[in-house]
C-alpha cells in the first residue's frame, strides 16, 4: 500500500478511516483521523482479507492517491453511505505498515480496539461469479429464519424458497458453500479469529446482503447435527446436504468459544495452528487480544523486528513459565527439518506449520494430562535463560535399537493395516520371550492405552476386548472401534524398540542411537539426540519431542519412588 505521509501515534491513539459520503459509481474519497482509546470514539472495525498487493486500486485518503488491495476498495463501495460519513477501523490504512515500531504498538492495542467498537463487520466478499443475488437471498432468509426459531421455539416462520424444489435446494447449497471455509478465504486466516471474538457485536457483509452474526453464534451454541437435521426446514435434503448447511454452524462454534480459552494459553497457541498468515509472526501476535493480558508478557511485545524463530521460542519459553512444567514442548513442536521455521529451536512451538505435518492438538494434551511418567521425581526449575536452548533436569532410559516409519494419508486403513503389522514384527523379533505380554503391550501402544471416539477425545480406559479388537484388525484388515484410536495414536508418528526391549511411538524422524529421557517437570518421556561437536558447556541434545512408551508413562522408571539412574542435568536445543 502506497501511503500518505503519517503523523507518530502517542501511548493510546489510532488512526480511524472516514468513508466519505457519495453515489454508489463515485470514486472512494476517505479522510484519517486521530482517537484517543481512553475517550471512547465511535467507530466500527473491519474484519477482512487483505487480498493482492500486486494488484492495488487507487483511492483518494486525504486529498492524495493511494494504492489498496482491490478486496478493500470493493469493500470501501460496500460500506459507504450516500449522505453520512462512516467511521471504520481497517488494518491496512490505519497502521503505518511500514513502521514495524507502530505496527508494534498497535498489535498491543488491538484487544482495546475491537472490544470498544460499537460493532465488528465480517467481511465475506462479494457474490461469487456462480452465485446469484437471488441465490444468496435464499441463504440470508435460511438465517433470518433460523433466528425466528432460535428465540421463538417454532418454525412457523415463512419458509425459505429453496425448501420448495430440488433445484432451488441445490442453488442453496452452492451459494451456502461459497462462504463457509470450503470457498471463503476469511475462514483461513489467522487475524480473524479475534477480530470476530472480541466485539460485543458483529455483522456480517456479504456483497450486498448483511446477517446478523449473532444467529450463527447461537445456532452453534444450540444445535447439534442431530437436533439440526429435525428440523422441518431441512427434512427434504439428504443426510450428506444437512451437514454441509450445518457445518457452518460448526465453524462458529469454535469461534465462540474461543473467549472461554483466554486463562489457557497453550490452547489458544495451538487450536489456531495452521490458520494462514502473511506475516508468520503473526501466528503469535494475531491471537494476544485472545489472552488475558500478562499471560505472556515477552510475547505480548509484538516485536516485528525480531525473526520468526525467536518469535516462536519467546512465546514457548513464556508458556513454560506460565504452567509452570513441560506441557508447551510435548505440543507436538517440531516439525521434520524440510518444513520447519528456519533457525528454530527443535524444542519451541513452530505456529508457522503447514497443517499436514502435525497431529490435532487436543491428542497431545490428552496424553499429557493423562500420563505421569515423572511421578516422584523432584520438581526443579527450567533453566530459560539461555538464547535457543533449555536446561533440564531429568533421566536418561534408554537407547533406542530399531526405528520405523512410512508415511500414509490418515484415512487409508490397508496402508496402517500394513505398516503395524511389520511394527509388530520388528516387536516380536526385538522383545523379551513372554509372548503374551509383548502382545498385550503392542495393542496398549497402538492404543496409547486409550480408546478414542471418532472425534479423538478420550472416551474409556483399554479392556482385554479392546486389545483383542487391535489383532483382530490386523488379522482381517477390517477396521473395528478400535481404528480411531489407531489412527490417532500414530499419525505422523515412527514406531522403535530400546535396546532393553521397551517399545513406543514418537517423532518420525527418529533413528537407532536417539535417547530415551524424563525429566523432572514433564509428564511424558522425550526423544533427544546427542549433538556431536558441540561446543556448550555440558552434555547437550538436540530435541525431538514427546513420545509414548509402553511401560513408563506411569512412573515405571522410578524404583521406591526414586528413578534407577541418577538424574543428570542437560540442554536441549
């Protein structure tokens, strides 16, 4: 964006975008003015995609031409009145975006900038070139109806068209589908989760059409899919159709409660991942409106002058700091070398990841809370004082003997079928002779000892069924309850033995020599990998994450309540 010339901001001050009034084919015309946040200016924000910056559009902003992305110009003709001036707030003219200083402030700001408007408008995009404005007014009254009957109890409002024909059904569901995040790119991006979250009241602006945001927040608070499907409205449409009308609801529903994870901020790290970013320090600073402020006071800096990776191991070492023990580095933090941050520590959360590289979020913090490999172990402090690197305390178990991994999409069942049946080949040649046992203890590993539902949250403790269920499936190759549990547990994960028989899962890039270490303030096990040549002061590894070992996520390492092998103390990097 071209910019006009910008006077610095002082302490609690914004720029605010007038729209100026004119004719729907006039040139946009907008003056900047400057606000104070402590007096309470009247304002609305925007919540949109940027769009191209190789493709600007001229605008007049204080009497000068200057360059915006055409998804903002388009946007600018939306919200422009005929006779009134409209007072906004849009990221991109308002923030000197090439003072990285300013841009600083301002992020810190932006928790203060949408809860104090006086409403958020989400902005959607116009109609796709397939999509009618009779086609979308059929999605606009489907929502005005659904708020009929989200405060009243009853459908007798008038029925939308599309309810009446096939053809006006299939219209419906096209333009539906064009702004849920199958084809809206507002849906993908990381910035709008708390520009949508943190106003008391939203609108959503679609081409020419504008939906209360307030039906979508309470249908995803009422409806489950099977109280959805019930209703008279969608009776007519297939199972398949139901759920494509109701997975917007779904979308929503993570959004709104995304306020109830601001005292947990590992979680809202990492329910987010994968989102995009343009600038990917904004992995981190897009969500701090999203904390209770001083959750993560180094990462609340928003410093743009600093590198992504220092970016990712700041927020990291602020969320040790904050839970007090090694939950954030058993977040499933690091990526294979090919797709990782560049220059970034192996131990710290990498938010930049592509989402194929990395498992759901709530399966590791599900194991981690479930699992207590460090029990009676004396807790110690983590030393985070050290640029790129933590010193811990901890002890070394094992060395691993034999890994294994194959990558397969998550679905293709005769791919695992496959590749656990060598693992438990590898299992038998590489264990003890108490056949029976190992055979218990594959199924437990395959399992992490836990019985998953097809959403993946823990649902019950292993029985002997369960177990017979994991051979059952390898001998047949017919998936059973057990293969979302399956699916879960190894995902993205290599299969090894220890050289004293022990066998887990862990990182993929695992390999024969990698240790096998837990430390006192970690309740999973960890893989690392001594780093030779290194010239630090004291033993050092470098990290590769958590890992599930059969027999020693409850403490098996301990013996009296104290571990086998004196603990040591070491850095990881």
């Amino acid at each position: 964006m071209y910019l006009v010339a910008m006077n610095a901001l002082q302490q609690d001050e914004i720029r605010v975008l007038q729209i100026l009034p004119g004719e729907v084919t006039a040139p946009i015309k907008c003056e900047l003015r400057v606000a104070s946040l402590s007096t309470i200016p009247e304002y609305e924000t925007v919540s949109y995609v940027w769009g191209d910056f190789t493709d600007l559009v001229n605008i007049e902003l204080d009497g000068r031409k200057v360059g915006v992305t055409k998804n903002l110009h388009v946007l600018l003709h939306r919200l422009r009145r005929v006779s009134k001036i409209r007072t906004v707030w849009i990221d991109q003219p308002c923030i000197n975006q090439k003072d990285n200083e300013e841009r600083s402030v301002q992020v810190r700001l932006m928790r203060q900038i949408y809860s104090n408007c006086s409403c958020g408008l989400i902005w959607f995009g116009e109609l796709h070139e397939n999509v009618t404005l009779e086609d979308a007014a059929m999605v606009v009254d489907f929502f005005t109806y659904i708020g009929v009957f989200l405060r009243t109890g009853l459908e007798g409002h008038p029925k939308p068209t599309f309810a009446s024909s096939e053809l006006l059904s299939k219209r419906f569901l096209r333009s539906l589908r064009s702004i849920t995040y199958y084809e809206c790119p507002w849906w993908l991006r990381i910035w709008t989760v708390q520009e949508a979250v943190l106003p008391k009241q939203s609108t959503i602006v679609w081409g020419p059409f504008e939906i209360p945001w307030e039906i979508l927040i309470l249908g995803a608070r009422t409806f489950t899919f099977t109280t959805f499907s019930k209703l008279e409205i969608v009776s007519s449409l297939s199972p398949e159709e139901q759920w494509s009308v109701f997975n917007i609801f779904r979308q929503v529903k993570a959004l709104a409660n995304a306020n109830n994870l601001k005292h947990d901020p590992i979680s809202v790290m990492t329910r987010w991942r994968g989102r995009q970013a343009t600038d990917p320090r904004d992995q981190v600073y897009a969500l701090t409106g999203l904390n209770d402020p001083g959750l993560l006071p180094n990462s609340e800096k928003c410093d743009y002058s600093i590198e992504p990776s220092e970016v990712y191991e700041i927020v990291t070492k602020d969320l040790i700091r904050f839970y007090g023990n090694l939950l954030p580095i058993s977040m499933n933090p690091r990526l294979a070398k090919a797709h990782a941050t560049r220059g970034i520590p192996g131990w710290a959360l990498d938010l930049n990841a592509p989402r194929n590289f990395w498992t759901p979020w709530t399966i590791d913090r599900n194991l981690y809370a479930s699992s207590n490999a460090n029990r009676g172990m004396t807790p110690s402090p983590v030393n985070l004082d050290t640029k790129k690197a933590l010193g811990l305390t901890g002890t070394f178990v094992d060395v691993v003997k034999v890994a294994d991994y194959e990558e397969h999409w998550i679905k293709d069942t005769q791919a695992i079928t496959k590749i656990i049946r060598r693992w438990y080949s590898l299992a038998a040649q590489h264990g003890d002779e108490d056949q029976p046992k190992r055979r218990k203890d594959f199924a437990l590993l395959m399992l992490n000892n836990i019985v998953r539902g097809k959403d993946w949250d823990n649902t019950s403790p292993v029985t002997q069924d369960d177990i017979d269920a994991v051979f059952e499936y390898l001998d047949t190759g017919e998936p059973n309850h057990t293969i979302d549990s399956i699916m879960a547990s190894t995902m993205l994960q290599s299969f090894f033995v220890t050289e004293t028989g022990l066998m887990g899962l862990g990182h993929l890039e695992m390999q024969p020599g990698d240790e096998i270490w837990v430390f006192n303030m970690g309740k999973v096990p960890f893989s690392l990998r001594k780093r030779e040549g290194s010239q630090e002061p004291g033993m050092s590894y470098e990290f590769f994450g958590p890992c599930y070992v059969q027999g020693l996520m409850q403490g098996e390492c301990l013996e009296d309540g104290e571990a086998k092998i004196m603990e040591q103390s070491i850095w990881i990097y």
